[in-house]
C-alpha cells in the first residue's frame, strides 16, 4: 500500500504505492504511552522526532504524554493540509496507533500528518 522513501528536500517518508480512497486504513500499530516525566526525556534524544501528541490532551497541560508507536507510520512527514491522520485505540491488547486516510491519495503521493505539537519543533527538526 505504502513504501519508506526518500522525499526531497524532507528526508524519509512514506509514498503511496497504489491510489488509496479517503477513509482507508493504512496501518494500525501497536503504541504505548509514556507519562510527562519521560516525555521530558525523550525530548533530550533524536527520538523527539518519532512520538506523537495526543491531540485532546496537547496544549490543555503543561506536561503533555508522549505516544510511541512501533510501525512505519512514524515516518509520515508534517503537512499543514495532510491527507492522513492517526486515531488512537485502546483495547485489552493495549494501545493502537491506527493511520487513516482522510483523502484520496495518489501513487507515488507523499502520506502526510498534521504534528499535533509542531509548536515544539525547531527549524532543524523540520524540513517543510
């Protein structure tokens, strides 16, 4: 459905490799959540490029989790008009990371996010 690519001028991402219809599931990944404490770690390491920001609790703390979630969608690049986006779940297995498509998206089409937290991105963390 989709490969690990190199984007231009963006570094890894991730293509389409076959037209997908807007409300597809792309990939549904196992996922945990870290608490604010060690959160604020991982922000110290090249692994704050690769967690999430739950979009309902981002901004409505001071010390938001971090989600990190053990599938390809990691790679998805930020978009302000993205064609994807990830749903939380959580069941008796644990937590999901489930990317759906929210557009039609064409071969060879870049997969991208809307960064919950791009607030806390510096100019060299992004390549937009």
């Amino acid at each position: 459905m989709f490969k690990l690519a190199m984007v231009p001028g963006k570094g890894r991402g991730l293509l389409a490799e076959r037209p997908i219809a807007a409300g597809s599931c792309l990939e549904r990944a196992p996922a945990v959540r870290l608490g604010a404490g060690d959160r604020a770690l991982l922000d110290q390491t090249a692994f704050f490029a690769y967690y999430f920001a739950e979009p309902r609790h981002f901004g409505s703390r001071s010390a938001h989790d971090a989600l990190v979630v053990f599938g390809r969608l990691t790679f998805c690049n930020h978009s302000e008009s993205p064609n994807a986006v990830v749903h939380w779940e959580e069941d008796r297995d644990g937590l999901w990371a489930v990317l759906e498509a929210i557009a039609d998206i064409a071969i060879g089409e870049e997969i991208t996010l809307f960064y919950t937290n791009i607030s806390e991105y510096s100019a060299s963390d992004l390549f937009i």
